[in-house]
C-alpha cells in the first residue's frame, strides 16, 4: 500500500505540472476515498504549489478542517477567481467569520462560474439580512434543468414572507377594530419562524415591529413579545421585556409572573425571580410553587423549601423524594449533582465585575440551565475565563453558542477547549473530523478524548484504528470498552470490533465471546443507529457474523 499511495501521489504531482487536471481529480479521489488525507497533504502541497486549482481546493478544505483557517483563506484565494469551488469556499469561510467580503466571492462563484451552491449561499445570506423576498426571486431566476436544488430553499423564504403577510393582515383588522383577540391570534402566525431566527436574525427587525403593534392592542401578544426579546434580544431588550410581563400578569395573563421570576433566576437576580414566583402564586397557579420551592432549598432555606415541596401531597414522587434531599442536607449531606447553593451568587458576582474571570466562569455556570434559553446573557460572563485558557470555561462557552446555533463560534471553542485537555471537547472534535471523512484526524481527537475521559471514546479510537487495520493500535481501546463498558449503550459495537481485532491478531478463539455478543445485538444495538443510506459509513463497519465465520473457520480447521 506505501508503494501504491506513493505511486498515485507522484502521478498527481506529474499531472499537476502538465495542467492535467482531470488527473489531478483522479488522484485526489484516491486519497479521499481511500481515507489517506495524512498520506494525500504532501501531494496536494506539491500540486498546489505547481498552480493547480482542485489541489488548492482539496487542500483548502482539509486545513480548514483541521484548523488552520488563515491557511484555508489563502488557498481558496490564490485560485478563487478561475475556480468556482474555491469562491464558494472562501465564501463560505468569510461568511462564518462575519466578514462581508463573503458575497463578493460567492457572486463571482454564481456569476462567473454557474456554481449553484454559490447561488443558494447568496441566497441565504440575502435572507439572513431579512430581504426574504428579494432572495426568493434572486434563487428562482435564471434558473435551469437541473437547478432544483434551489427551490427548497425559495420555499422557505417564501414562507417566511408568508408568516409576516399573514400577521401584517390580521393585525391591520386588529387595529381597526381594537380587537385583543384578534391581535393575539395574529401574531401566532409568527410562531413559525421561531426556529429561524438564529440562522436568519434579519428576520427579527420585521418580527419586532409586528409583535409591538400586537402588544399595543393585547396584554397577551405582550406576554408573546416578551417571550421573543428574551429569545433573540440583547441586554437592551430585558427592561422592554420585564415590563411587558408584568403588564402581562396585571391584565390577568396566567404564567406572565411565573415567566417573569424564570427570566430573573436565569439572570441570577433571585430575589426578584422570588417575587415573580409569590405573584403568581397569589394569583392561582400551582407550577411556580415547584420553582418557589427549589429556589428556597438552593438558598438553604430548608423550612420554607419543605413548606413549598409539601403542597403538593404525598403521591407526588419527586416532591417527596425533594423533602427526603432537603431533610439530608438539613443534616449536612453532600449535594449531588446538578445542586447548587445560589447563595454564593452575589459574592461570585461581585468577585467577576471586579475582574476576576473563573468567578465569572462560576457565577455563569451555576445559572447555567443547559436549555440555551439563557445562552446570551451568561456569554459575557464565561467567555473571559475561556480567553484566558480555562478549558473547562472554553467548553461550556462552545455548548453556549451551540444553543444559539452559531456553529461556527461552536467549533472554535471546542477546537480551544480541546487543545486545553478538556475530554468533550476532543469527543466533538473527533466527532466533526468524522463528519467530514477526515477518519486519520477523528482517531487522533478520540485518542485524546480517551486518555481519561469517557468510555465512549477508547471504543470509537479502537473504531477507527481497527477500520484502516491498525489492529495492534485498536486491541488496548477496544479491551477497555469492552471490559469496563458493559450495559453501555456502545457495549455491542466494541464487542464487534474488539473480536475483529482479536482475530486479526490470531487470537481467534479469544474473540468467539465479543463476536457472539455482538451477533446477537447488532441489528438492535448498533445498526439501527446510523444512517442506512450512507454507504460510505456502511462499507467500513464491521460485520461480526461474517468476522464469526471465519473464526469457527479457523478453530475448526
């Protein structure tokens, strides 16, 4: 195989030097679909450098991928103005980073080259600015066979415009008749779009002016607003917000005051939350007595915490399995898991505006709800720490913009808190280089991920290493997750490899127990997880029936 790759890297070279670039691509499928991405980089250096464009390209992507994005841009750019793919890299690239040079390249892309994806990324970033119109009709003209993968997307600018004509139109009644009712049924139709608003935030200027036409005719399509400013608003937002739900509460709206003392906790504000919670206590409900109680139990208020927890009633499991965690730490148990003491929130918080970042990282993570809703006040708390190289802070900030849908800020803190050591950001890792069929920097990430972390991660190194037949390499991960991984939801597909490797290593009778395990599981436990349709993924996995095979083969003979 050495002689082979190195035989198909020097054609590829040669080829570049002689402009043949359908050689090239033949190379380079080589080395892609083979997975030899470490073996195929010198090669694709070389082509490169003798003015190919697809090398350029091919490498582009995989510094990209691995990182180096300073690297990336400049590939894409040495080439972008007579290669279509490389102006929808660089394109793609700019527009992660915020830079508006993005649709420059993706116009030449569309413009010079007829690159279609170039056509629908412009598109998109024309919808992201909310010219949603202007960007349906810019997909569908000059349009030809074989286009079709731009209507998809016409569809859903298409409908977002709709969802706005929709509650522009029932508004307009509304107000003619200054009709609540028929504001706040209005402003539903933009319930639609609340799943877009962070891949398009454009869409949120127009959102914002139709819900505070709602809110002026109904206390309801208030409460509705505010719910959207907290989800898509900035700091400016939460005073607009704040007011809006206790309008709300005052106009008899039931779970403005709870939905408000919610919005306060988040925020660490506790005493107001408290307040919100008894407000809508008083006026009825039941559900914010449960918060009402928490809150107290974190602060350490243990009488009022079992006073809250008894209401409701001794076939209420969790209340009563709260009382028997209140009794125990009446009595100076240890907290579990998830529990906080809230009361040491204020001194966190005084410590962070003063400028220390792990108190910030601190006060952040205990009001962290792991539900996103919260995501964008508490970045500014946690984000100084991971600057200063905290990899624990720099793996939460990364889940944070996660929640926010801002993958690209995703990835880069991982890639951070990953370089720092942290065990799920490697795991992340691994898992996008896999995303992008770059296996030789997944296996690199899960080995990483395995020194120390979790199981998970010995089984999908050992994976990796047993699919490009590094069976030695594979056998000391695939024994741990098979050993120490029992009952886990991976179990089968370590026991699969981990009797391939076994066999591969003339250990044959040593791998009849995994095999057998894994036979009997593999449809359930294994199969039925991954895409039956992605053949690529399909053609590396193990068969452990057939694996099963040739070992009774082998012991029998």
């Amino acid at each position: 195989m050495t002689e082979d790759i190195q035989a198909r890297g020097e054609a590829l070279v040669a080829a570049a030097h002689a402009g043949d670039s359908e050689g090239v691509r033949r190379g380079t499928d080589f080395f892609v679909f083979g997975k030899h991405i470490d073996e195929g980089i010198p090669y694709w250096e070389q082509a490169a450098a003798a003015g190919d464009a697809f090398a350029h390209y091919t490498l582009a992507r995989y510094r990209k991928i691995r990182g180096d994005r300073s690297a990336a841009d400049a590939l894409y750019r040495a080439v972008a103005e007579r290669h279509p793919g490389s102006a929808y890299g660089l394109g793609v690239l700019l527009r992660e980073d915020g830079d508006p040079e993005a649709a420059e390249w993706l116009r030449r892309g569309w413009e010079d080259g007829r690159n279609l994806d170039c056509k629908i990324e412009l598109g998109k970033l024309m919808a992201a600015e909310g010219r949603v119109e202007e960007a349906s009709a810019f997909l569908m003209s000059d349009t030809e066979l074989g286009d079709i993968a731009v209507f998809r997307w016409s569809q859903l600018f298409d409908s977002f415009k709709a969802a706005f004509d929709a509650t522009a139109t029932g508004l307009e009644a509304a107000e003619a008749d200054e009709g609540g009712e028929a504001a706040v049924t209005a402003v539903k139709s933009l319930f639609a779009l609340d799943k877009h608003f962070a891949d398009y935030p454009g869409l949120t200027t127009e959102a914002d002016t139709l819900y505070r036409r709602a809110s002026a005719l109904s206390a309801q399509a208030g409460l509705y607003y505010a719910m959207f400013l907290t989800e898509t608003g900035g700091e400016e937002s939460w005073p607009r917000a704040r007011d809006l739900l206790l309008r709300a509460h005052e106009d008899g709206c039931d779970q403005a005051a709870a939905l408000l003392g919610i919005e306060h906790e988040r925020r660490g504000d506790l005493a107001e939350a408290e307040r919100a919670y008894l407000l809508a206590v008083d006026a009825g409900e039941e559900p914010p007595k449960w918060n009402l109680a928490m809150l107290c139990k974190r602060l350490a208020r243990y009488d009022e915490a079992e006073a809250w927890f008894a209401e409701f009633g001794d076939d209420d499991k969790d209340a009563v399995q709260q009382l028997a965690r209140v009794a125990a730490l009446r009595e100076g148990g240890a907290p579990t898991s998830g529990e906080v003491d809230f009361r040491l929130l204020p001194g966190l918080r005084e410590r962070a505006e003063a400028g220390d970042a792990r108190a910030g990282y601190e006060y952040a993570a205990m009001l962290n709800d792991w539900r996103g809703k919260n995501a964008r006040y508490l970045l500014r708390w946690m984000e100084p720490a991971a600057e200063a190289g905290d990899s624990e802070a720099a793996y939460d900030v990364a889940e944070l913009y996660a929640a926010l849908r801002r993958f690209p800020l995703r990835d880069a803190w991982h890639r951070r808190a990953a370089e720092g050591g942290d065990h799920h950001s490697c795991h992340h890792m691994g898992w996008l280089s896999e995303q992008h069929r770059d296996y030789q920097e997944a296996e690199r990430w899960y080995v990483r991920a395995a020194d120390g972390g979790p199981l998970l991660n010995s089984m999908l190194a050992g994976k990796l290493k047993a699919q490009r037949a590094a069976y030695a390499e594979a056998e000391p991960f695939l024994r741990t997750a098979w050993e120490e991984g029992e009952g886990s939801a991976y179990w089968t597909e370590a026991a699969g490899y981990y009797g391939l490797v076994l066999h591969r290593l003339g250990r044959s009778e040593e791998a009849v127990e995994p095999l057998e395990e894994a036979v009997d599981r593999w449809e359930e436990d294994v199969r039925s997880r991954y895409d039956r349709d992605d053949l690529d993924l399909l053609s590396r996995m193990v068969r452990p029936e057939k694996v099963l095979e040739e070992v009774e083969a082998a012991l029998s003979a």
